[in-house]
C-alpha cells in the first residue's frame, strides 16, 4: 500500500507504528512509522540518489529512500514528521509528524501549570508578537547505528526542526528531532550565529526532548513561553516554526478539529493528542503552537496523509508537556508514561454482560494481563474494571471529559507518573472489590527503540548474534524476517523483564562455519539444550561452556553445530577479516546476573496477544 503526500509518499505496512518527517538540505533521509509520523533519520544512511534502499518505507518522489509504516486496514494512509533533514542530497525527506512545543510556567514546587493570562495579545496580531523571537530554528548532525551490522554506524547526515524557549537555558522540541544526535545547534530568529545545544532528557513515547544551551548570549533578550490551557474544538490555532521552504520563520493558521487519545508515531503510544488543519510541513516538528490569545497550547510532531483525508495535523497538548518536564524534574531524568498492562473488550452486549454477573452497563473486560506488568498478580482475566480512581468506567471503554465530552480510559492512566499507584474497582465473578495496582512504563518483547541508541551483538565464530528490534525489522526488510518471526514481533508479550528474541542476523564466511554461510535472520532458541533469555544470558553460556562442541537450535528445528575449541581459535582471524573491533558489544562484557528464580518455566512458547489496538483491526479490543 502506498499513500501519496505532497512531497514524499510512504507506504504503510503492518508493521511498527511510527512515522517520521524531516527535510534535509543535503541528503535525503528520514523514517516513517505509522499510523502517525514523527521526524526521525533514516536508519541506512545512504544517498538520496540511492535507488537499492533496504526496507520497506515510503519512497519520496525523486529520492532513493524508502519510508516505513504500520496501518491498521487496508485503508491507504500515513503520518508525516515535520523536520528537516540535511546530508549529501540537494532535497531531503519530509517526515511524517510535524511538533512545536511550546513553554512551561513553573511552581515553587517545580510542577508545571498552565497559564492562560500571561502573553495575551489580540487575534489577528499574532506576527507583531515579540514571543514569536522564542521559536528557534534546529540542526541536528544525526549518527545512526548500522542494525545489520551492530558493530558500527551508519553515515552521518543533518537534519533541521524546531524549538522553543522555556526558561533556566532550556529549550523544547521532539525527540525524533535529535534522535541518535552527534551534534545540535540552534540558531534564534534574525540571527546568524548558531549555537550549540544540549540533550538533557528525550521521552521517546511521547516524541519531546529537552535541550539545554548554556552560551549567556543566546538568553540574552529572551522572553520564554508558557504553557496555556487545554482548547476547545473550532478554536483557532497558529503553528510556528521553520518548515521546508525557506529560511525565515513560517507561521500557519487553523482551527481545532479534535481532541482525543492519538497513536504518537515515534514511540508507538497511546497519548492525549490535539487535530488541527493547518499545514504542518517538514521542519515544523518540535515548534509551538498558539491560540488566538497567543496562549501556547502544544507542540506540533505529526501529520496524517491519505487519498481519503485532508489538512489533518496534530498537536501535542500541554497536558503531555507538563507530565514530561515534571516527569523529568521529579527524578532528574525521564522515565516514562505508566500502563496498566491489560487487554481490554468493550462490555456494550447485554448478553455478555449479564453472563459476567454486571448489572449496570458499565465496565470494560479484562482479557489478559502482562506478565511483567505488576497488574499480573492483582487481576485475573474475567474481570470487569467498572472504575479507575473512583471514575467510572463505561462500556465503551470511555470515562467523562470535560463538559458533554468523553475521551479514552487510558488518558487517566497516562496522567499518572511511573511507580504511582492507582484503585482499580472491580467486578469479579459479580462480586465488588477495589484493588491497587502499581502502574510503570510498559516493557516490550521487540523495542521500538533501542537504549543507548546502539544495539548488543555477539560473535562466535562468525555466526553474529543480535536482538530483534524494530529498527532492525526496518533495515533488513521485513520479507527477508520471515512471517513467523514477524508475528512473534507484533502480537508478543515479554514473559519477564529482560526477555529478549535472539536472532542469527548473518554469518561472516570462514572455514570453521561452512555450511552455514547462507543462515540469516533466524532466530536461536537453545543452547546446547539450554533455553536462551536474552543475549547476554547466551554470552554467558558460550562463555561458561566447557563442552566439546556448540550446539546451537533455531527456530523450525534447525541446528548448527560448531567445534568449541575451534571456534574460540578461529575469531581472531574473523575479526581482523572483516575489519570488526570487537567479538561482541561492551554491554555484554558485564557480569550476567539471572534475575530469574529457578522455577521459571521457559518452555511456553510465546504469546499471541496484539501489542496495540492498530494491529487488531477491531477496535473492540484495547491495550491499555
């Protein structure tokens, strides 16, 4: 499938949720996750007169380079980031999703508020306003790993966005802005010296970092924004910032088409989110958005585009702004939006809900829990959640919002902060009872985005190990994954924390492994008879093995045997071949530590739950 956009076209895939938009000066880069998406590189790194791009992303008109996606029906559609991205070529990559952020008013206690009376100015006079002088033009020189081959990185290239002044020498914008950053620096408006900038904090799941400049004569003469109020449906909106198209500050007006629970491209989450239709393009990601009271009410980051719909933009609220920099001020770094961990089914069939002995018609069916999440030893599956913190819970899986609105149950949960607790009532075996659970940010089988920004890899004598990762899943292709090892990666549940899916990525050729010279993209299950955890769990064992050979089984009955001795020999030379620094990774030189007891059972085969509501193609069901 492929959905035609004004200047790149993405081809959305069901595959990971995220899209990305930037536009590059020099090269063309940038990766699309739908169904939204953000501004975010390319993970290949090759020039837009590349033609042999490896993945399955959208192409843009005239480029080389392929875009990704994940669409929930065979509807042709797919979000932009709004940045640019800068490298070799003359023109680079819009991304999906378009984000302005706009500034923050502090407590005394630190907690971030909104403030709707400050900075006012009337309709229409907006482009006379001397907090427009707050927006700052980005450029980010962007290294990304090379996932096929962890041991290096790709090529750099640049990319442009937006930010905005909050005060105490920060500034805001997205995080797909300055993902896999080497380099950023901000330039003000009217000015010509750019400076260089700091990432402090990045939240992936909801595409905001926090930059820090500490040059005195960039603050000079500033005046920060602040955040306002949450606005209404036809409230006019102004976008701000330096998209594609010229050089100077561009601003563009609409109204607010919608506010509900959006997918956020970037981090493939589920937040409050603000429609708009005005034109959010490339290089608007990571610039405010205002009111007609000059009030900043979000931070622009994404853009749907479909033959069927238009002018559809989005908006990150302050409300998820807020969170984020409280987040960050709590605990010094960013840790996260919470989740409850369950699968949830709407309770709307008065059959079914008689069955489950609930009288009213409220309530929402609990179909499975996570096993890592901590409402794994609080709720059972048959449950109805009828309550969340003493709100009411409908059928439909809504809770009231504001004045004659309702909006999705999870917005109360991504209200609460990691670690917080949260009083579920619950109706189970038609019983009442209230129970506590702990929320904390979800743990994913296959992460969308890798810590540390660069992936684990092991070598045993040519045969090269690595986790599987969406960023993987995009570089390689998903047809060169296989079917089997794909669905695993959509609809899979972590048993534990720490688990991992180990692939086989290729095999470096040598006389010690003939015969398996073509394997790639397998994944590995046991070890000499010993079921694999992780990568470092199989680090360990290759290490902690004093048998004579090493038997390795893969997924479809499949092994490969190597002679241990001959293989510990053989991986000098393997190395010095292929021109690789190291046998594996510097986080597997760490001690292992089996922080699993030993009644843990590993031979259950994986689950097959979704892992968000775009992949279940009927939105009766809801992770949550």
């Amino acid at each position: 499938m492929a959905a035609a956009v004004s200047n790149c076209c993405f081809s959305v895939l069901t595959s990971t949720v995220k899209l990305r938009c930037c536009v590059s000066t020099q090269r063309r880069f940038a990766t699309v996750q739908p169904p939204f998406c953000s501004l975010t590189p390319n993970r290949k790194g090759s020039s837009s007169s590349s033609s042999s791009a490896k993945s399955s992303r959208e192409k843009e008109p005239g480029s080389g380079k392929e875009f990704r996606g994940r669409s929930s029906s065979k509807n042709e559609w797919a979000t932009l980031y709004a940045d640019g991205y800068k490298g070799r070529g003359d023109v680079g990559q819009p991304q999906t999703t378009a984000y302005k952020p706009f500034g923050m008013q502090r407590k005394d206690k630190k907690e971030f508020v909104f403030d709707g009376k400050e900075q006012q100015v009337e309709p229409g006079n907006l482009q006379d306003t001397a907090f427009l002088n707050a927006v700052v033009k980005v450029y980010c020189t962007h290294t990304a790993p090379d996932y096929s081959l962890p041991w290096q990185k790709q090529r750099q290239f640049t990319s442009t966005g937006s930010a905005f002044m909050i005060g105490d020498g920060k500034l805001l914008t997205n995080a797909h802005c300055v993902e896999h950053e080497t380099q950023v620096k901000v330039k003000r408006r009217g000015d010509d010296t750019k400076y260089v900038a700091r990432v402090l904090a990045r939240g992936v799941d909801c595409d905001i970092a926090l930059l820090s400049v500490e040059s005195k004569e960039f603050w000079e003469g500033a005046e920060p924004l602040q955040l306002g109020r949450l606005p209404h449906l036809q409230d006019a909106v102004t976008v701000v910032g330096y998209p594609l198209g010229g050089d100077t500050i561009s601003v563009t007006k609409g109204v607010v088409s919608r506010i509900e629970v959006t997918s956020y491209a970037h981090g493939s989450s589920d937040l409050l989110g603000i429609q708009i239709d005005a034109a959010i393009n490339p290089g608007n990601s990571g610039g405010p958005a205002f009111n007609d009271q000059g009030e900043c009410i979000g931070v622009a980051f994404q853009v749907y585009r479909s033959e069927e719909a238009e002018n559809i933009g989005y908006v990150i609220p302050t409300t998820v702004v807020s969170h984020f920099l409280n987040d960050y001020e709590r605990n010094g770094k960013y840790t996260g939006f919470p989740c409850l961990g369950v699968l949830l089914q709407k309770l709307e069939n008065p059959a079914l809900r008689a069955c489950l002995k609930v009288k009213s018609s409220e309530g929402v069916l609990v179909r499975r829990v996570e096993p890592t999440a901590d409402a794994h030893n609080v709720l059972k599956q048959g449950d109805v959640i009828v309550s969340f913190d003493d709100v009411h819970v409908g059928s439909e899986g809504t809770v009231p919002f504001r004045s004659n609105e309702r909006i999705a149950f999870r917005y109360l949960i991504s209200q609460k902060f990691a670690g917080d607790v949260a009083e579920l009532g619950i109706i189970r075996a038609g019983d009442f009872m209230k129970v506590k659970v702990v929320l904390n940010p979800r743990v994913h089988l296959v992460p969308y985005h890798i810590d540390g920004g660069q992936p684990s890899y092991l070598i045993i004598a040519g045969l090269v190990f690595t986790p599987l990762s969406e960023p993987l899943i995009e570089e390689e292709c998903e047809d060169s994954i296989g079917l089997k090892l794909l669905a695993k990666a959509r609809y899979s549940l972590a048993r534990f924390k720490g688990e991992q899916i180990v692939l086989l990525s290729q095999v470096l050729a040598n006389e010690v492994n003939i015969g398996y010279e073509d394997m790639s993209n397998q994944q590995v299950l046991k070890l000499n008879g010993m079921r694999i955890r992780n990568i470092h769990h199989l680090a360990h064992l290759v290490d902690s093995c004093k048998d004579k050979y090493l038997v390795f089984e893969f997924e479809d009955n499949y092994i490969a045997v190597l002679e241990r001795e001959a293989a510990v020999a053989a991986s000098p030379c393997i190395l010095k071949d292929y021109g690789i620094p190291s046998e594996r990774s510097s986080d597997l030189l760490e001690p292992y530590v089996d922080s699993l007891g030993d009644n843990q059972s590993l031979d259950q085969d994986y689950g097959d739950s979704p892992v968000s509501n775009f992949e279940i193609g009927f939105d009766g069901l809801l992770w949550t």
